[in-house]
C-alpha cells in the first residue's frame, strides 16, 4: 500500500478522534503484527511433528552433537528455516545441554547449567591449577559451587571416557566433527587445528598408522596428489561420513571415507575442447594441483552458508576452469568457468564466505598473479591481479584477514602502487583485488639464483589484542611481524617487529610453505612455528635445540609484549628434517613433515633436474609430532612411507593425520578405535 499526507482537512480529522478509539487503533495494529515465536516454540513445532518432545530430550547432549542431531532430522525431511534449525540447537543446547569439565570454555559451562559466570570462571581457574578434573568429588573441590546447585546439575557434566591404552579424553573428542577445508586449515593461513579434542600430550603415544589409500592417478611432472582435505561430518543415504578428499594431477577427484578406508566415489573432471596439454616438466606440470572446500572453522561463518549448508569441492583443472562440485557424489553443483589461462601452475584455492581466490606460479606460460571470483555474482566476473614476476610465496597462496582484506607476499615483481616487489607483502582489496597497502622490507636480499622455483612462505593472520597482525618471512632470513592498518607505516619499510637473520640465506636454504601460530589456552601465549628448509642462520641463537641441524627444522618463536606491540622472541629449533613441509599445531602438538624433497629444483650452473634425477635424490617423507613449548620429539613414523612428498601439506582433523606422497597414495595416522 502506498501511503501519503492528503492534506490538512484530513490530518485535523484525524485528530479530533476520541482517546478511545486512538487507543483502540493502535491496539488493532498491534494484533495484527505477529506474536514472535518462542525457541521452545519452534523447536515443539519442528521437532514434534515427527516424535514426542520428551523423546528428543531425554538424555543431555554437548551442543556439538545437538548439532549433529538436528543435521540429522533436517536431511530426513524436519520442515523448517535456517533460523528455525539455529534457534532449535541454541534452545537444545541451553535447557538440555552438556559439558566437559576439562575443556569446556567458562560461557560454555554458564550456558549449560544455572552456575553463574564468576562459578564458571572458578572452574576454568581451579582446572587451570590443579590439571584434569576427574569426577564430582573433584570438582566439589571448587571454591564458591554450591553443593545442593551442583546436585541439581549433575547430569549436565560429563568428564571424558576412557580409552584403552590412552586415558581419559573428552567425550568431545569422540564426537565432533571438524573440517580441514585447505591448505593451513583456514582462510587466516594458521596451520591451527583449533578444535581438535582427541590428539594432545596425553593420548600422542597411542598415535598409529591406521592405513594407507593408493590412488590410480598419472602423475605430472613432480606432482601427484593435493594436499588432503576434511570433511568431518557429510551427512547422506549411508548416514554420516567424514570425508578425505583429495585431488589427482591427472584431473580426477577424489572422496574416501576417512574412517573406514572406502572410497565413497572419484570423477575426472571433463576438459574443455581448446585445451592442449603441455609436456609436463618438473616445475610445470600442467595438472590439477589444488583443491578446497567451505569449511567451518573459516573466519566470518562458514563459506557458502552456515553449518547447516554443505558447500561444493572446488577445483581448477589443468585447462584453468573452476569446478564446484557436490561433496555427496562429486556432480557438478554449476557450470564450470574458466578463472585462470590454461597451463597455469596453481598453487593455492583460498575462501572467504561466497568468493575463490586462485594463485599461480613457476612462470608457467601464463603471467603469475592472483585470481579471484564471487561465485554467487550473476556473471561470475573474475578479477586478476598481475605480479609481474614471481607468483605469490609459499603453498598457501594468500592469507585473509579478518575484514576480508587479501594478503599475498611477492619475492620479486613490479607493481604500479608499490614499485618494485622485493619480498612484498600487499593487501589487496577482496572485490577487485586491488593494492590498498603495501610492505617492502629494507635493505637487498640475496640474489635470485637463475630459474630457481620461489617456494618461501605464505603470510598468516593472527590476532593481537583484537586486531589482525600479519607474520611473513623474506629471503633475508628474518620474520617480521605486520600492522593490519598501516602494513609498514608511513614509508611502506617499517614493521611492528622483525628478528635478526634466522635461516640461511644460500640457494635452497630459507623459510618454506606456510607458517602455523596458535595461542595457549592456559598461558596466553602466542606461537609462531615456521619452516626452514637447509640449516638456520649460523648467528641465530635458540634457547633450546635438539640436535644439528643440516637440511631443514622447525623453528619456534614466541610473540611478547614490548611496550604494548607485538615483538617476535626465538624459542626453540627442531630435530633435522628434510624441507620440511608447512607445520600444524593442535592442543600443544607441532606436526610436522619432513617431505624428503630436494630443496633445489635447479643445478648450480641453473640448468633445471629432471624429473627423474629428482626422484633418484629425494629421500621417503618421515612424519614427527613435537612437543610445541620445546621442539622435543614425541612420535616418529620412521620407514612407513615408501616414497617422498611434494607439493601437498598436512591437514589434521578428528583425531586424525593426513599427508600424501609422490607415488600416489595417502598415509593416515591416528589413535586406533572401533567405528
């Protein structure tokens, strides 16, 4: 209805009406408006409709598995909205909800029970002190719980399970469901598998190989399989799956059940006519070679949706088109649209809600840049950005912050806004992927070695007092530690913080992949874990070592208040490995592969190896978990692989540890149970 003033003569009638009928009017309009519907409400609406109320609330549950259960009844047809299904989890999760004494966070423990924030908060405190809280008779031992309150809330606590051979560990642990959607775990690039509940100091003893999945895929020069992915919770015909899921350089894709060692399915991804396949080198391979998928540890929500959303797999073919595909058989979800020229080396899919960030490499053909693209735009229309030169750094591609910011480092390239890249750290827009800031350090880094391939490191986003700070890594052996709002001050040189020279700075030698940070629960502490392939910089000098290190570690820094900024303090430096590939750290564990890759592509005199001479150098991948506060070895796989790994990274997830080799087949590690 469209409404509008008619003037003064019904405005002053309007007026003259009795008190009685103004308020009998507004009373009309207000029964007209509907009654906000109650989460009670909701959840007896939908859920009732198919059992009992009582029946679904019968036994308490941890809001992770409320989640599992309402993802449950929706993919067996419960009517309702996406606001509908998140009331019902909040309602479930409040009034019927469960929690872990010994990892649930203090708004956890307030939510699931009537304790009020400050008993929470002495609960938090007092595990934090005296260590696992074991049963009732422990947790009595709180100071400020009300007995007759903890009493009335005995069923909504649960202390962990046993485990032969283990321990106690968190039911959560047996329960979730986490994603390791990409390369580093998440679009920030923080190698955190934050929500991993089963793997910690505790239960890394009973770390075993579980199988090893042999693929049928050719390989492409040096390159065989992506880095792994997880999908933690599919929901389908057969019920619920966690999905491995990984990428063949021949264009094939494909989808194991990660706890039984079945594959659900595989499909080659169809190539479009104009596409001649180059001769596939060493350092181009002209293949598939990254992979991702939405996941929901991504920061700013999951992408393409919420958790009740499955996303699609997204690909880029060898002829440069982006596939999204369904997770559930691996059919096309939409038409595929080319985002990069054919012949393109990709070396990372980034996500950030709706929009794909695709890098390239190795001077392949095409120019090396960055390409990006709003899937849910109507044309689909992709953005690029040039670098003029080397490809953005390390396995990751880019990092996004979290305002959506693009950051990429550039080891050598030109740029309209920034000049000259020099181990570059831009910040791009997320629409049009154009420079909004920029950091060059200081100083001339070594010199390029004729047709070296640039690996070196991809930044990170972490936070710091509640702004995003970015960590990179220059061919001049430093770390330097970014600000989010101005990258290098007012002369584009200056960083928050950079150490002395940490790796070495000869051909094959310096920071490699992609770093990992977290920050320690019960000491607040923030770590940064970074990759050097070839021996550290022989002035750095680590408050721990374990043992000589000759062609590559695992470097630790701990990130310390200096006068109200963020400043970088060595830690400690790892066993010898060899190139090592990008670290991931979950619950005070650092793993860690030693990829057995050479760390030169190239001979002194710049003549590139071939394929087959690499092969014959390289050693078999050797995967290491490590005591995150001293580098110290906890688990060795020693001989299990029969072949190195390149180009493919760590993914960890439920309990599990992913990697994959050269000779096509994928190692899973974990602790042995019954499914």
């Amino acid at each position: 209805m469209n409404c509008k003033w008619r003037g003064g003569a019904a405005f002053g009638a309007w007026m003259l009406l009795a008190p009685t009928a103004v308020l009998t009017t507004i009373a009309v309009a207000q029964a007209q408006q509907p009654r906000q519907e109650s989460a009670e409400e909701t959840f007896s609406r939908v859920c009732g409709a198919c059992h009992s109320t009582a029946i679904a609330t019968s036994s308490r549950r941890t809001r992770h598995q409320w989640l599992q259960t309402v993802g449950q009844m929706r993919s067996r047809g419960a009517a309702g909205s996406d606001d509908d299904f998140r009331a019902i989890v909040d309602y479930l999760s409040e009034h019927y909800g469960r929690v872990n004494v010994n990892v649930a966070t203090a708004a956890e423990i307030e939510t699931a029970t009537d304790f009020s924030s400050g008993q929470a908060d002495a609960i938090v405190a007092y595990r934090r002190v005296h260590g696992t809280i074991n049963d009732f008779d422990e947790l009595r031992k709180v100071p400020g719980l009300d007995p007759a309150q903890l009493q009335a809330n005995t069923d909504a606590f649960t202390f962990g399970v046993e485990l032969p051979g283990i321990g106690r560990v968190p039911i959560s642990a047996l329960t979730q469901s986490n994603d390791w959607p990409t390369v580093a775990g998440n679009p920030q690039r923080d190698g955190w598998a934050s929500n991993e509940a089963l793997l910690g100091k505790e239960t890394v003893h009973a770390l075993k190989l579980l199988y090893k999945y042999k693929f049928v895929n050719q390989s492409m020069g040096l390159r065989t399989l992506t880095s792994p992915v997880v999908r933690g919770a599919l929901y389908g015909p057969q019920g619920i799956k966690q999905m491995l899921i990984v990428g063949g350089s021949s264009d094939a894709v494909y989808s194991i059940d990660a706890d039984l060692d079945r594959q659900i399915w595989s499909r080659r991804l169809e190539l479009h006519d104009e596409k001649t396949r180059a001769a596939p080198s060493a350092s181009c391979p002209d293949a598939l070679t990254a992979l991702a998928i939405p996941g929901t540890n991504a920061n700013g929500g999951s992408a393409f949706g919420d958790f009740f959303h499955i996303g699609p797999i997204l690909a880029v073919s060898s002829d440069g088109y982006l596939h999204t595909m369904y997770q559930s058989d691996g059919s096309d979800e939409n038409a595929p649209i080319r985002i990069v020229p054919e012949h393109s080396k990709v070396s990372s899919l980034n996500l950030y809600k709706t929009s794909v960030y695709v890098t390239t490499v190795g001077n392949c053909g095409p120019p090396n840049g960055i390409y990006g693209v709003n899937t849910t735009s109507p044309d689909r229309k992709v953005a690029s950005f040039a670098t003029n030169g080397s490809g953005p750094s390390g396995t990751a591609g880019t990092a996004i912050g979290s305002d959506g910011t693009v950051y990429a480092q550039i080891a050598k390239g030109q740029g309209d806004v920034a000049g000259k890249y020099s181990d570059t750290v831009l910040a791009l827009t997320s629409n049009g992927l154009q420079v909004k800031d920029y950091f060059t350090p200081s100083g001339s880094p070594p010199t390029f070695v004729k047709d070296t391939e640039l690996q070196e490191v991809t930044p990170a986003v972490f936070q710091w007092k509640g702004k995003d700070v970015i960590v990179s890594g220059g061919r001049d052996g430093r770390l330097y530690l970014l600000d989010s709002s101005s990258l290098g001050g007012t002369d584009h040189h200056t960083a928050l913080d950079r150490t002395d020279p940490v790796a070495a700075t000869n051909p094959g030698s310096g920071f490699r992949g992609a770093f990992a940070t977290w920050q320690d629960p019960d000491t607040q502490t923030r770590w940064i874990y970074a990759s050097l392939s070839g021996p550290a910089n022989s002035g750095a000098i680590f408050p721990l070592t374990n043992g000589a290190v000759q062609h590559g570690g695992i470097a630790a820094f701990r990130v310390e208040d200096r006068n109200g900024k963020p400043a970088l303090a060595l830690a400690w430096i790892s066993r010898d490995m060899i190139t090592p590939a990008a670290p991931v750290i979950a619950n005070g564990l650092v793993f860690a592969l030693s990829s057995g890759q050479p760390a030169r592509l190239v001979k002194n005199d710049g003549t590139p190896y071939s394929t087959k001479e690499l092969e014959r150098m390289a050693k078999t991948a050797v995967l290491y978990v490590l005591d995150a506060d001293t580098g110290k070895e906890l688990f060795s796989s020693g001989n299990a692989a029969s072949s190195f790994s390149y180009g493919s990274e760590l993914a960890v997830a439920n309990g599990q540890v992913y990697f994959a080799t050269h000779d096509n087949t994928v190692y899973v590690y974990g602790i042995p149970m019954e499914h």
